[in-house]
C-alpha cells in the first residue's frame, strides 16, 4: 500500500512538472509572437509621435544612449524631441557626449529642453544643445564651470606611522594624489586641463544661447540661477514645461499637439517584451523546483 502511495504521489509530481513545462514553453512562444507582432506594429506606426529623453540623476557616458539618439534622426514616426532634464550634472564626458548627440540629431528633427526640478553644470550642458530652453521658475540651474577635487591625507598617515612612496614615470604622474600635497608643478598642469575643459563648456554655452562670450565668461563662475533668473540673463527662454515645448512645437514646427509622447529607451519593444516573457518562464520553473515540493524531494532519502 506504501508503494502505490509512493508511486502515485510521484505521477502526480511528474504531471504537474510536466504541465509546468509545457506552460513555459506556450509563454515563450506567445512571447515570440507578441515581440514579433510589437515589431511590426512599431515598424507600421505612421501617425507619428513625440519622443521624450528623460536626463535624470548623475550625467556619465553612455554609449548605448547616443546610438539610440543617433537612430531618432532615421525613425520617420519621430517628428521631435523633448529633453526632460532633472539632473545636478555629472561627468564632464557624459556632457559633452550627450551635447553632441543632440547637436547631431537637430540637423533633422527639432530638440527642445524642459528643466524640471535641477538642471546644473553637465545637466545645463545638455540642455543648451536644445534649440529652445524652458525652465520652471523655481528651478536651480546654471553651475556653469568645471570641478576637480581631491584631497591630502599625508598628515594623518604620518600621525598613525604610515609612509608611502611613489615610482613614477615622471614628476606629474602622480599628481593629484592623496598621499602628499600637489606640487606646484601638479597643480599648474591641472589648472590648464580644467581651464581647458572650462573654455570648451562656455564655448557650448556661447553657440547655444547665442550670447557674448564676455556675458557668459560673467555669468560662468560657477554660480546657480533660479529659473526665473536664467531667463533674466538669457540662459533659458521662457518659463514652462512639457505643456507649453509642445505648444511651441506645434506653432513653430508643425508638430502636432495631439501626437503621442513615447520615453527614449535603449532597448526596443520587442526585445523589453520577450525578455518580460523569458523571465517570467523561467520564475515558474525555478519556483516549481526550488519550491518546498523540490526541497524536500532533494533531501529524501533514496528507496
């Protein structure tokens, strides 16, 4: 009796596990299908919409984000894009890779910019590749320069006995370095990197804004701006957001107001859904043999 027990609650196991696979494999075929379908309703999308890049938190490089502007500038359903920025800024890099994408695709679509809450140093690098600037009047903006920091711990090491020593290359190979105070030399060769880097921001800010180098040579000094004052100055054109850059868009570029509004994502449709799919297959599986049927399968003893 034991044995037909034992049997039968085995069958039933096996069944269900068997069930369980044939489940996951309909998913993933009806994954396929819907990616498939997604594709081609994308690829046969003709009415046209809006696209919105959303620029948030910490601006680095990011080279899957540029190729995805770059293809904006091939796709015919995007008529124009929004650049959402609510960032305090970022890598000098991430900037200015962000800042030439955008530059390329105004040669065939319209850019506008809306700044939400914060958009400060590379996160106002960004939005000066924008052909038009809206700011809210609350938003902290501006910062416009460049930053290096480091720090000396020299003196504490030697309170606790540590001594460090360098092999270089040469006198500036180790400058900045935490474990001694910049030389003249060192801090002299840093200073011309940052003034460089600091020249080519304000040159951005003088094609963007079309403005008077010594203007903005003024107004660069690091400092932060409201929105309403970046308008005063001329670093912003007008006050608003999403609202009125599609108001503006449709006046000035014929892009109508009622088009949808899509998020700029690095990866397509089709492959966000069947990767949704593929996760969702595999989550059954793995909970059907790591459940508390599997656990305890693993630790029964052999018969």
């Amino acid at each position: 009796m034991a044995l037909e027990t034992d049997l039968l609650i085995d069958r039933r196991r096996l069944k269900r596990r068997l069930s369980l696979w044939r489940a996951a494999c309909v998913l993933l075929l009806l994954g396929g299908v819907l990616a498939f379908g997604a594709t081609r309703i994308e690829a046969g999308f003709g009415g046209g919409q809006v696209v919105r890049l959303a620029v948030e938190g910490l601006i680095s490089d990011d080279r899957e984000l540029a190729e995805a502007i770059d293809k904006l500038a091939k796709d015919v359903r995007a008529k124009a894009l929004i650049v959402s920025i609510d960032s305090p800024g970022g890598s000098v890099g991430g900037g200015e890779m962000l800042h030439a994408a955008l530059l390329r695709l105004r040669e065939a679509k319209p850019v506008v910019a809306v700044m939400r809450g914060t958009a400060a140093s590379a996160g106002y690098m960004t939005a000066v590749a924008a052909e038009r600037i809206w700011a809210r009047e609350s938003t902290v903006t501006g910062s416009i320069g460049v930053l290096l920091q480091t720090f000396d711990g020299s003196d504490l090491l030697g309170r606790i006995g540590i001594r460090t020593d360098s092999i270089i290359s040469g006198p500036l190979k180790d400058q900045p370095s935490p474990f001694h105070p910049l030389s003249p030399e060192g801090r002299a060769a840093l200073q011309r990197v940052i003034g460089d880097m600091y020249d080519q921001f304000v040159g951005m800010v003088v094609a963007g804004r079309k403005l008077p180098e010594e203007k903005v040579r003024a107004l660069a000094d690091g400092r932060i701006f409201t929105g309403r004052q970046a308008l005063a100055v001329g670093l912003v054109d007008a006050i608003g957001g999403e609202p009125e850059a599609r108001a503006w868009l449709a006046a000035e570029k014929q892009v109508a107001a009622d088009l949808p509004v899509r998020d700029l994502e690095t990866r397509g449709t089709a492959e966000k859904l069947f990767d949704a799919t593929w996760n969702g297959a595999m989550k059954t599986l793995v909970s059907e043999w790591l459940g508390v049927d599997g656990i305890r399968a693993l630790w029964q003893p052999a018969r």
